[in-house]
C-alpha cells in the first residue's frame, strides 16, 4: 500500500495537472476568439429591438441564399392555408419544416407554386411584404434563394428575422437539430443547415444560405446572457466558415 506521503503527492501531481490542462484550454479560446479573421464581406449585430451593436458594411446589397425562405415561409402561414393538407409526399406543415431546417428548395419551391393565386402570387406577396416591413434594399424573384437576384442587406435582415421570431413554426425550426417525418413506413431524417442547433445558444430565429455568389450567410436570433442578439452573417468565405463568425460575433458583442 502507498504511504500517506506518497497518496497526498500523487493527488497533488493530479490536481496540477488538471490546473495545467484547465490554463491550456482557456488559453486556447482565448487565442482562437482573438485570432479568428472575419471574412464576412458584410456582417451586423444588434440587440432584440435591432439597435445596433457593432457591423461592417451593413448597407451592402447582396445575394442572399437560402435566407429567402425566411420570407416564403412567412407569407404561406400568412395565407392560412391548411398546413395539415398534403401536397405530393408530404404536408404543408412538413414541407415548411423542410424549407426551414433542410433549407430544401424543392419544399419551398412546393409551397409557393400551391399558394393562392399561384407562383406569380406568391412572388408578388413576397416582396409586398417585404415592403410592408421597410426592408427597402430587398428584392425577391423566386422563393428558395437560389437566384442571384435574390437580394438585401444586413440592416434589412435584421428587420427580416424581427418579423420572423412572431411566427411559432419559425421558432420551432430555429430549436430542431433535425426533422423526422414518415412516409408511407419508412421514416426520413433530415438534419438542420445550421450544425449547431441544439448544442450552443438558445436560439429564436435561425437561417442560413448559400449560393455561390452570396458566399455563407446566416441570420439568426438569439438569447445570450447579457440579452437578445441579432446577427446576420452574409458573403463569408463559404458554409464552414460562417457558423465559427456567427458564433464569435455572438460571443463578443
């Protein structure tokens, strides 16, 4: 058996070397969070009301990507349409869970060619609404985001995701890591654009989107401990980088 001494000298080592491994890793953070290059070309974050904190080109017109189905969403839940009723494969319900954590085009393409009125209609509803809003530098023609034409800014998103957090089915995607729905007997999953939905943050509102063109982008709203965040990331360098942005810009502003 080991005497006393040596017990109280082994449990010291121990303890020292978890203090070590503890200075390391808060070193390491610290490092990473101070090192981190924002390759955003246009980046802004506010508080809850969208009173700006910090931003970079916050005016700058730019595709958006998949941010768009934002607005499709908004304006199919409302029209009021049954969301029980079932379009092909899949509900109105499923297929804007699709649209929203997915980020599937073919669901928000669904949803806006079975609106009232048709796809014209809903094109046009879309940028009614945006209107109506006051997003005044944006500018829709389809309804996935796929377009390069699909347009606006950072100040405008802000007032984007300000609309978005009233509509519970958008905040129910913004907490889903994944989407789960049976077909026939068969379940399918599909996982959140945004990989960290359910690990960090407690999010409200969360969308990201990418094309070629509009680089990463991400919109998201949040709750942190000092408050309500609205961050909108747009042309990062590509899909991996922009959720390490969106995560810095929260954690330090």
């Amino acid at each position: 058996m080991l005497s006393n001494n040596l017990v109280l000298h082994r449990n010291s080592c121990i303890i020292g070397l978890m203090r070590i491994f503890i200075i390391l890793a808060l070193w390491s953070s610290v490092a990473f969070a101070r090192d981190l290059k924002i390759t955003a070309t246009s980046w802004i974050v506010t508080d809850g009301t969208g009173a700006v904190i910090e931003s970079d080109n916050p005016g700058e017109v730019r595709a958006i990507g998949s941010i768009t189905k934002l607005m499709t969403a908004m304006i199919v839940i409302d029209a009021k349409q049954d969301l029980d009723q079932r379009i092909g494969r899949y509900t109105r319900r499923e297929l804007l869970q699709l649209a929203l954590v997915k980020s599937d085009n073919s669901a928000a393409d669904e949803l806006c060619n079975n609106y009232p009125g048709g796809r014209v209609n809903c094109i046009v509803d879309m940028n009614k609404k945006a209107i109506g809003l006051g997003l005044i530098n944006t500018h829709y023609v389809e309804p996935t985001g796929l377009s390069v034409f699909d347009t606006s800014t950072a100040e405008d998103l802000v007032k984007l995701v300000i609309a978005a957090s009233q509509y519970a089915i958008v905040n129910e995607a913004a907490v889903t890591p994944q989407v789960k729905i049976k077909v026939k007997k068969r379940w399918l999953v599909f996982n959140n654009t945004n990989p960290i939905i359910g690990r960090n943050h407690n999010f409200i509102v969360s969308k990201t989107g990418y094309i070629r063109a509009s680089g990463g982008c991400i919109a998201v709203m949040v709750e942190t401990e000092i408050g309500r965040r609205i961050v909108v990331v747009l042309g990062s360098k590509n899909t991996h980088t922009r959720i390490p942005e969106v995560e810095f810009i929260i954690n330090n502003y």
